[in-house]
C-alpha cells in the first residue's frame, strides 16, 4: 500500500506540475485569417504611399522640365531683342552717316 501511496503523490506532483506550466496558446484560423489581412491592408497602404510618392515626384519633375523650357524661351527672346536693337542701332547709325 505504500508504494501506491508513493505512486500517486507522484501522480499528482507531475499533474502539478503540468498545470503550472504556461499554456502555449496556438492561433486559431480566424485569428491568422485578421492577421493576414491586417498585413495586407498595411502593404496595401505602403503600396499606396510609394505610389503617391512617385506621382509627387513625377509632377514635380514635369514642373522643373516647364520652367526649364520658360526660361530657355526668355533668354531666346532676350537675345533676339538685343540682335533687333544692335541693328537698328546700327542701320540708324548707317543713316546719320549718310
């Protein structure tokens, strides 16, 4: 009778022993399933960013491209005056000589 005493405060150590331990939880499926769409929604919007960021980026560059060709037009069309009043100046100069 002893050592079946023995053996059942063994038993009943181990089972102690077994409920102390941490219960490891493991996910349910809906749980990973809210996860997942979680980290979709979440790239989604990263993906939303990067695209948004390029479009600034993209406008920005077009906007530099206009301003660019705008003053490349100034400066055409300075030259071109000054071109025009040389001449005149000198066709004038031409006359007076006359």
């Amino acid at each position: 009778m002893s050592s079946s005493s023995a053996e059942q405060r063994s038993d009943l150590e181990e089972e102690q022993l077994e409920q102390e331990k941490p219960v490891r939880k493991t996910k349910t499926k809906k749980q990973k399933s809210e996860r997942r769409k979680r980290r979709a929604r979440f790239e989604d919007y990263d993906d939303e960013q990067d695209n948004s960021q390029m479009a600034q980026s993209n406008y920005n560059a077009q906007q530099q491209q206009l301003q660019q060709q705008q003053m490349q037009q100034q400066q055409q069309q300075q030259m071109q005056q000054q071109i025009q009043l040389k001449a005149r100046i000198h066709g004038d100069l031409t006359l007076c000589l006359l």
